[in-house]
C-alpha cells in the first residue's frame, strides 16, 4: 500500500513531529461555516455579487463599495447541535445549545463628490465568526476489532525493540511512535512469543470486545478579523480588498472505552488543545452592466497559520490472563507540545444576482476550493510526510449557494436560500479502502460526506437607518466515525476492517442582527 512507505518515513522524524496535525486537522482548519448577518445567512451566503453586507469583507470585498452611506451592525446567534451516532445498528444521539456573539462591524463611507470615476470609497472592519466546533457525539457498538489490534500492527509495523518500548525515556525516542509506547505501557500490546529481536507485537486481549463505547466533544471556534478598503466607479464596477487576521482555538477531548469478556476491559483518553495565528488576503470586483444585473469574482488567498498544540493521553486496561499484574495504567509526559504551520487552500468565488426593481433578486455563489493546495510544515518550513497523503486523498470544492428576498413592504422582506457543499475527499478515503495515520496517540478520525444547508428569514426596517434581521439555518451533514483506520497489507487485502459508525450532525441556528445607517 502508498501508506507504508510514508509511515515509515515519518518515523525517522523528531518526536514533536509525531503530535503535530495529520491530514484530517488540515482539512477542519481549513472549512469555514455559513457565516455573516442574518441577512446573508438567511439567503445561503449568496452575496458575491450583491455587496452592501458585512460578509462582504470575507468573501468578496468589492461589495463593500456598494455602500453609500456608513453603518454599524452586531449579530448573536443561538446554536444546537444534534449528533446522531448509528454504530452496528445501535443508535445514540447528543445535543449541545449555545448562545454566541458572532461579529461585528463598522463601515464608513467617504464620498468624493465626483459625478462619474472613483465616486466614493469605504473602510471597514470587523470581528466575524468563521467556524465554532462546538459539538458533542457518542457511539456504542460492537465494531468487531479492538483498538488493541490497531496498536499491535503499528507497533509491528514499526519495527521497534521491545527494549525501546519499555525504556524509561520511551517518550523521548524520536524512532518511536507516541500511541505504540502508550499501547505497550497501559497493557493494550504485549510481544509475540519467539518472534526474533520482540519487533512483533499482539492484542493482548483474547478476542475482540464485546462493547465499545467512545465519546468525542469538541469546543471553540476560528474567528477573523478583518480589515477592508473599497471604491465605487461609476456604480457599475465595485473593487476591494480585506486584510483578514484569524484567531484559531480548537480543542478536543475523546475516550475510547472496550469491555471484554469477564471483568477484562481497556481504555485509552486522549486531549488535545490547538491554538494559532493567521493571516489571509481577500481581493474582489463587482461589475453592474445594467440595473438588474450583477456579476462578481473574488478571490480568497490561503490562510498562513502558525500554530501550537498541546497534547496529554492516558489508557489503562485489565487484562484477568496476566494474574501477576492484571491492572496496568500509563500515561504521556506533561508539558509537552509541537509547533508547525499551516496553509489551507485558496478558494474562487463566482457569482451572478439578478434585480427585479426593488421588489426582488435572486443571486447565486459558485465556490472552487483546491483542498489538494493545504500543506503542512514545521516550525523552520521543512515539508510534513502527510503534503503526499494530501494531495492524493483530497480534490477540489466545489459548493453552490444560492438565495432569493421579495420585500413584501418598504419595511418588511422575506428571505430564503440553500448550500450544497459535496465532500472534497476522494472515495477511497471516504469508503475506508485505505490507510490513515493519525498523529501522536489519536487514532480516531472522521470522514466528511455532503453538507445541505436549508435557510430562510426576515428584514424589519423600524426606521431608514435602523433595522434588523432574523435568520434560520438548519445544516445537515453525514459523516463516518472510525475509531481507528483500517491496515491494508502491500498487496491491498486487508488486515484489519474496522466498522465505522455513521454520523448525522443537524445544526439548528437562529442569528439576530441589529444594524444603523447614518
């Protein structure tokens, strides 16, 4: 398999390397969530080519020279996130609420005064919520293999002396692998019998679970903030420009539980706390040929991230077979984290919208993301093993918006939209046909499948310069959870199958925005 040579490679690499971002990190860095006012989000985010809204400034920034005058608005939001987990046909579900504060903005208006050319330009800023990770998700099931069995193929696979597993500075080792010190030091792997130099490497359980149990929740979010210069000329050609600086704080916590027959059992829990910095270039035009139509192109460059993770697991097992020490129970050094960076793929945006006087418009977004462009790297620059999984586990996106608003009265509008977003991940690696290497002691990892988003809302204009906005989005998105990858042998039979459980996150959200034009 392609796998075996890369893991290999990556073992001769240091020990921080080993807890850095993996391939699927990459990609949850780099998604990003329907996002804006309540007034972009209840038309499915598409405003490439309409402009006169705040998420202008992330997407395209040419409509921020729309405006004509200067504004001030401020959204909430109130999230749930039902995760619905089937695992060999035994269901569960979890449910997170929270209330947020989203972004904010200010954008000012300076006219020039001129009849035709530059006829104005406007500065904006703000503070805008790209992605939030808060969820909670819980399988139970009877997958038919143990982590046990994962761990001891690595450890094989390796290559490593029992003597280096053992040894009190394991930890320190760079040839070693985090999870396979863990695995053997917590009771999950003991050495084959009579295999020369112990670089063989067993479940030490006797058959495969009779249940296991694992629970994930994830917080916090990637907010931007971005700074934007547009000009109008004319009114029919709209450009800007966004400086967008991004504040990423991802956090993690996972437990892996496995009950065996008896009062035999293992578990392996694992946190992780990642935080960084980046920076980001949006560039954008609009051009309005005739009042009742707008096209718009954009073009978002890659987020530079420099980022850090900080990384504590521990397992523990009770094996009854090992009647001298039944119990073990181990866990990695304190203190330990790893730098690296990352850069997540550029994105295109083409849009069209159509104006039916002021009674109506329809608009639509098309979005072309090369995922195959992220690309990891240590702290000096020097390339990450998993650039290759990248480019060969990962295509281009593409996700459609679209969205319409019928203004019913000078002071009331209706508002509806939808997203399609289709996984950028090849088949293979959704379908579990290949290997996966998770870094450090992790090895659980999801696969994404097509987002729907479904939106619709409401405009209240109290006065000419005081308005709000309500919103409501319900996002759909299937994934697969596989607590370990599958392990392929070189000429593709497999020797470890996993089943994964199945997936359903329904995100139900309702935004308020409050806006004043002056």
């Amino acid at each position: 398999m392609k796998r075996t040579g890369i893991y290999i490679g990556m073992l001769l690499l240091s020990s921080g390397m080993l807890f850095a971002q993996g391939e699927m990190d990459a990609y949850r860095y780099s998604q990003t969530d329907l996002n804006g006012t309540a007034r972009s989000m209840s038309m499915g985010g598409a405003f490439g080519a309409l402009g006169g809204d705040m998420s202008a400034m992330s997407h395209n920034p040419g409509g921020l020279g729309v405006y004509r005058s200067s504004e001030v608005q401020a959204t909430v939001t109130l999230n749930n996130a039902h995760a619905s987990a089937t695992w060999t046909g035994i269901k569960n579900s979890e449910n997170q609420t929270k209330f947020a504060f989203d972004n904010f903005s200010y954008i000012t208006y300076f006219p020039t005064g001129n009849e035709s050319g530059i006829k104005g330009w406007n500065l904006g800023i703000a503070y805008n919520k790209v992605k939030d990770f808060n969820r909670n998700v819980k399988s139970i099931g009877n997958p038919g293999a143990s982590i046990g069995d994962f761990i001891a193929k690595r450890a094989t696979r390796e290559g490593v002396y029992l003597s280096d597993l053992s040894s009190a500075d394991s930890y320190d080792n760079s040839n070693l692998g985090w999870l396979s010190v863990l695995g053997y030091k917590s009771g999950f792997i003991a050495p084959q019998e009579d295999v020369a130099k112990n670089t063989a490497y067993r479940n030490s359980f006797s058959g495969a679970p009779q249940q296991t149990a694992f629970s994930m929740t994830e917080r916090s979010s990637i907010v931007e903030y971005n700074f934007s210069l547009a000009t109008n000329i004319s009114d029919r050609v709209f450009l800007g420009a966004t400086l967008g600086v991004v504040d990423l704080d991802y956090r993690m916590a996972s437990w892996h539980d496995e009950k065996f027959s008896g009062e035999d059992y293992g578990y392996l829990d694992n946190n992780i706390e990642s935080e960084g910095v980046a920076y980001s270039v949006n560039l954008g035009v609009i051009v309005r040929p005739t009042d009742a139509l707008r096209v718009g192109i954009a073009y978002n460059s890659p987020k530079w991230y420099s980022l850090t993770d900080y990384f504590f697991a521990k397992g523990g097992t009770y094996v009854s077979s090992y009647v001298s020490e039944p119990k073990m129970e181990a866990e990695t050094p304190l203190g330990r984290f790893a730098e690296y960076r990352l850069r997540t793929p550029d994105r295109w945006i083409f849009s069209a919208a159509g104006i039916i006087g002021n009674i109506a418009l329809v608009s639509l977004d098309y979005e072309l993301t090369n995922y195959k462009s992220m690309y990891l790297s240590d702290k000096q620059g020097y390339a990450y093993g998993d650039n290759k999984d990248i480019r060969e586990d990962f295509g281009l996106g593409h996700t459609v918006k679209l969205g319409a608003e019928v203004k019913l009265t000078p002071q009331f509008t209706l508002r509806a939209g939808y997203i399609r977003q289709p996984s950028p991940m090849k088949e293979l690696l959704r379908n579990g046909g290949q290997e996966v290497f998770p870094v450090g002691t992790v090895s659980h990892f999801t696969v994404s499948n097509t987002t729907n988003y479904y939106t619709a809302g409401l405009g209240y204009r109290f006065t000419p310069n005081f308005y709000m906005d309500l919103a409501y989005i319900l996002r759909i998105q299937d994934e697969t959870l596989y607590p370990f990858s599958n392990i392929y042998a070189e000429n593709g039979s497999p020797e470890l199958k996993i089943e994964p459980s199945n997936l359903s996150i329904n995100t139900n959200r309702i935004a308020l925005t409050f806006g004043y034009k002056f």
